[in-house]
C-alpha cells in the first residue's frame, strides 16, 4: 500500500503571500497575450483548418504531448459529443503500440505542439501517413527549421504567442490557453455550420443538469393520477385538509365533474382564511376562498420551463398544475420534484 511523501522541509523563501496588485498585473499581462493572438490569428488559415473537420470523410483523432495532450483530448470529447463526427484522443506513444490500427484512410489526424518539435509526434508523422491519414497541426512556432511539424502536414494553423506568463517564460500557461480558445471556437463554428438543435445536442447529454434541461419534460417528471391533490368547488375548507397536506404539494387543484380546472388553494390561503374568518371557516367552500386565475403548464412543455414559469415575476409559486389543451388536469409538478429531478 502506498504512503504520502515525507512533508517538504521548511526552506527560506517556501512561504509567501499572495498580493492582490501584483495578481492584477498577470491577469492583465495574459490579457494582453490572449489580445495578440486573436490580432494576429490568421482566420483564413482557420477558416480551412474548420472545413477541413466539418467535411472530414471519417473519424478525427487529436493528439499531442504534455499540456498539448490534455488540450487534445479535451477537444476530443467536445467534437465527440456533437454527435456528427467520430472524433477520439490518440495518445502518440500508445499509437505507436498499436493503437494506430484504429486508424483508417481518409480519417484526420489533428497533431498540437507549441513547438512543433515534439518528438513523439514527428515520430507518429510517417506512420499515421501510411495509414492513409490525412494531417493537420496546431503550432505556436514560427514555420521552418525550428517546426518541423508545421512542415510535414497537409494543414497547418499558425496560433501566435507573444509570450508564456510564466516568470521564466517556460510553462505552457499562455499557449495551452490559446490552443484550448482556438479548438473550442472552432467547435462553436462546427455547430452553427452544422445547424445543430438542441434536441441533436440533448441526446448525447443525458446526464446532468445539461441534458436534463433539455431533454426532460413536464410530463416525465409530474405527479399523476392518485398523486394530484384534488377537490371539487363545493367541497367544504376543513373536510379537505388531509388531502391539502397529504400529497406533499401544498396545494389543492380544485376541478369540476369533468376535471376541468377551476382554480388552486395553498396552504398559504388556508392560513390566510383562517385569519381573516376565524370559525366561520367552517362554514366556506373551498370554491369560494380558491384562486380562479392559476399558472398553468402543458405536459409537452420542457420542465426547466416549468421551473422558470414558477420564479415568473409578480411572485414565485411552488407548484403548476399541469392540464391539457381542454384545461382538463392531467398532473401537478412542483419545485421540490424539480429539484429532486436534478434540475
């Protein structure tokens, strides 16, 4: 079983604070590196690099080394998740072992290097060529001799870099940033060159709030049936207190002979009737205290709708009666089912 290193001696100059002045000063450094590349991008070079994707025949590989690699794969699964592209992470030390079989001709191979000089991808070069794989690069080096990469693919796209943010101007904390704002606009045009719908987009995301909210409707996360709190108009305040508390909406949905929805009364009117009225509400309907003029929802409705109708303005409500194009109810659906749903 393994252990937790031994904790670093304490050395003169380990500990320090961070001042917020000098904190300011980087982040408008990097901003100032982040505004020369998009200055000096060359947009017709992107411009190719992005229609060469989107009228890939095959599957698209990303690959790269170090922070390069992160931002490949990273890129990858974005693509991937789009739903019109087979697109994958290919590590180029695994490639060389024999993950190249997953390599088809046709396929593009999408290689990022700040350098251009990684030596792993030079070495994949001619062996994704033989396989028939058409290149692209992403680099941060001026072409020639000292990017030989730039050299050896059919396309490549020039990401100027002023400089990286680290103090000795080494860690790739400025050109990994840039390739990742690069590959992901580039993504953003895949989509909109695509006309890609938010339904396209919801079946690939049907986890999380993200695809919940697009992809879950009213109907599929309402009560129904036994589970709606129900009463008709003439049915007495205090006679109808169980089934005001026991469905866990704090409501009623008062209906008529046919279900036609007549109006809603809260706990919230319970409580202000018994106020106003003291004993006399015994003697009142829950026809005469309702609220005649309750939100309503469809079934087909999306529920982050339902969940937005509820927060509407002049005052948020916790529940929606749910009702058909007749006004019949057909279910209630509540923030607390919203939430629980994951919305």
């Amino acid at each position: 079983m393994g252990s937790f290193p031994p904790p670093m001696p304490d050395l003169p100059g380990s500990a320090g604070k961070i001042d917020t002045g000098e904190l300011g000063l980087l982040f408008q450094a990097q901003r100032r590196n982040l505004e020369h590349f998009f200055d000096h991008l060359d947009l017709a070079q992107a411009a190719h690099f992005a229609q060469t994707l989107l009228d890939a025949p095959g599957a698209i590989f990303f690959s790269g080394v170090g922070k390069s690699g992160i931002v490949a794969h990273k890129l990858a699964q974005s693509l991937a998740s789009l739903g019109f592209a087979r697109a994958s992470f290919l590590n180029p030390v695994d490639a060389l072992h024999g993950d190249l079989g997953a390599v088809f001709p046709g396929d593009l191979l999408v290689l990022i290097s700040k350098s251009g000089a990684s030596e792993e991808l030079l070495t994949l070069v001619p062996c994704a060529r033989s396989k028939g794989a058409r290149l692209l690069s992403l680099t941060s080096a001026a072409d020639g001799s000292g990017n030989p990469l730039s050299a050896l693919c059919d396309v490549n796209v020039h990401l100027p870099l002023q400089r990286e943010l680290c103090p000795f101007g080494l860690a790739p904390v400025t050109s990994a940033a840039i390739q990742m704002v690069f590959g992901d606009t580039v993504v953003a045009a895949l989509m909109a060159a695509r006309r890609l719908t938010k339904e396209q987009y919801a079946a690939n995301h049907p986890a999380g709030k993200i695809g919940k909210s697009l992809i879950f409707k009213v109907k599929d996360v309402m009560k129904k049936n036994t589970e709606i709190p129900l009463c008709k108009e003439g049915d007495m305040i205090m006679d109808q207190l169980t089934e005001l508390t026991s469905k866990g909406c704090g409501c009623l949905l008062v209906v008529d002979e046919e279900f036609h929805l007549i109006g809603t009364f809260t706990d919230g009117d319970l409580r202000r009737t018994l106020k106003a009225n003291g004993a006399d509400i015994f003697n009142l309907t829950v026809g005469e205290m309702c609220n005649r003029n309750p939100r309503t929802i469809s079934p087909d409705a999306m529920a982050v709708e339902a969940m937005q109708k509820m927060e509407s303005p002049p005052s948020a409500v916790q529940f929606l009666p749910v009702v058909d194009d007749c006004n019949i109810v057909i279910g209630i659906i509540t923030l607390h089912g919203l939430v629980s749903a994951g919305l």
